[in-house]
C-alpha cells in the first residue's frame, strides 16, 4: 500500500504514463505490498521508482563487466583512482573525485576484484550518482570507502525484517553448514531484479532455487541444513536522497481502472492494489 501525505489531483494520471514497464512493475509492487510506504509527496514516490530501477540496471551491467569475486586479502582496484588499504577495502583517493572513481569501476572493470558485500555497496553508489547530479554526488561521499558493508551515513542503508522483498532490494541468503575452509560462502548478497531473479556478485543471475543450489555446494562435509533466503531486505534512504534530486519532467504515475484510490484522510491519499 502508498499513502501520500500531501492531496494530489489524479485526473491527469488516469490514462498517461511515461514509466518504463520495469518501473510500472516496480509501482505495482509497492502497491501490492503488505507494507505502508509513506511518502509527502508524488516526487519521493518517483525517485524511488527510478533509483529502484536504476539500482537494477546497474547489478546487470555490473554482472555483465569484467569485474572478477576476490576475497578481501585478494582484492584488486585501480590505483589510480583507490589505495588499497590493509584490511583490502578501497579508499578513495586524494584528489579524486567520488564521482570518477565510482564510474572507473564499470569502465575499467578489468582491474577490479571484491567480494559481495562491496559489490551490493557499488552498485547503490552508481545507482544514487546517476539519478543526482555529480557535483551533489561528489560533496555528499566525498570521502570514500569500498569494504565490506561501510557505508557513508548519507547512504542511509539499513536491514530491517520481514518478507516485503521489492526489486532493487538487497537480500541475503544464508549458508547455515558453510565450509569453514571457504568462509566467503557463509551467504550471497544479493540485488533483487523482480520475478524471482537475483544478482549475487560471484554467482551471477540465478532464481532464488539456484543461489541455494549453488551456496549448497560450498557447505562443510556431511551438512545436512539447506541455505536459504533470510526473511529480511537491506535499503538505502530512497525519502531522504530524494532531496537532492530533481524528478525529470513529464513522469507520471501509471493510475488507472486496476487500481483503487481510497480516498483520503486529512491530507492523506491512500492508494491499494
């Protein structure tokens, strides 16, 4: 379900669209949920519409690149725009702007290896920077750093429980008996794509059924327990970096006769699926 606090006139959304069909799908998807989603305005409906579907496209192109799964210890960057610290996470470096580093890592996607989590954690920085404009992009993450899950604070990425699993998502699966001599495989992160597929650094594009087969074949001798999908997705703050972003002009929401609008309570309109 979507409230809008803000009253907005539906009439010119009746019939007119200008979303993708990957971004109607996504719109359905949060008006299907179980969940609220509370949004002030119709811009912060659309940014995370677009984000969400720009997150999506990037784990594609990402997959697609020539960026290779490293653990820590073997992880590789280009120094000429990261220094590789102790711990094989990357730091930005001086004089570089955030904004070339991150995009170096899809054009010279040879020179890179990391490991999953640091992969989820890219494809949300080149997501974010292609929907705002640089200069915003380059003040906000101005210093930095690839490893693992850290995260600059205006990311605003957290984990919460629950089965609301949407496209753009990230989610993990869990390999409960993993093989201690490869503890790399203890689980995938994993960017959700929609209609049950995944995008899991390492794996590649697989349905739920095959991260698990494949998790399930890095498990310690004689293990008995199945990895699985942890009820719970990992976000960035769509409400709070929609701030910083102007809506492109002439998007509209796909309202039409398959979907209800409740009606409104004060200055909210709630719309069900």
């Amino acid at each position: 379900m979507i409230k809008i606090q803000d009253t907005i006139v539906y009439n010119d959304f009746l019939t007119h669209s200008s979303l993708s069909k990957k971004q109607e799908k996504i719109f359905e998807a949060l008006l299907k949920s179980p969940e609220t989603y509370v949004y002030k305005n119709e811009h912060q409906l659309l940014f995370e519409i677009i984000l969400r579907d720009r997150i999506i496209d990037t784990a594609i192109s990402l997959s697609k690149s020539k960026v290779r799964f490293a653990i820590f210890r073997l992880s590789k960057c280009n120094e000429q725009f990261w220094i590789k610290n102790e711990l094989g996470g990357f730091q930005l470096k001086e004089g570089v702007l955030p904004s070339d580093a991150i995009n170096d890592i899809f054009i010279n996607s040879h020179l890179y290896a990391f490991e999953c989590a640091t992969a989820i954690v890219i494809v949300f920085y080149k997501a974010i920077l292609d929907v705002i404009d640089k200069q915003t992009f380059n003040r906000l993450f101005s210093n930095l750093l690839l490893y693992d899950w850290h995260v600059d604070q205006d990311l605003g990425v957290k984990t919460k429980k629950g089965e609301d699993y949407l496209p753009g998502d990230c989610l993990y699966f869990k390999n409960p008996e993993f093989d201690p001599q490869t503890p790399q495989w203890q689980g995938e992160n994993t960017i959700y794509l929609g209609n049950d597929l995944h995008y899991g650094h390492g794996i590649g594009i697989k349905t739920s059924e095959e991260i698990i087969a494949a998790l399930n074949k890095k498990r310690k001798k004689d293990a008995t327990k199945s990895a699985y999908l942890l009820p719970q997705t990992t976000r960035v703050d769509f409400i709070y970096l929609s701030q910083f972003s102007s809506t492109p002009g002439g998007y509209r929401l796909p309202i039409n006769k398959k979907y209800f609008i409740t009606g409104t309570l004060g200055s909210a309109t709630f719309l069900y699926w």
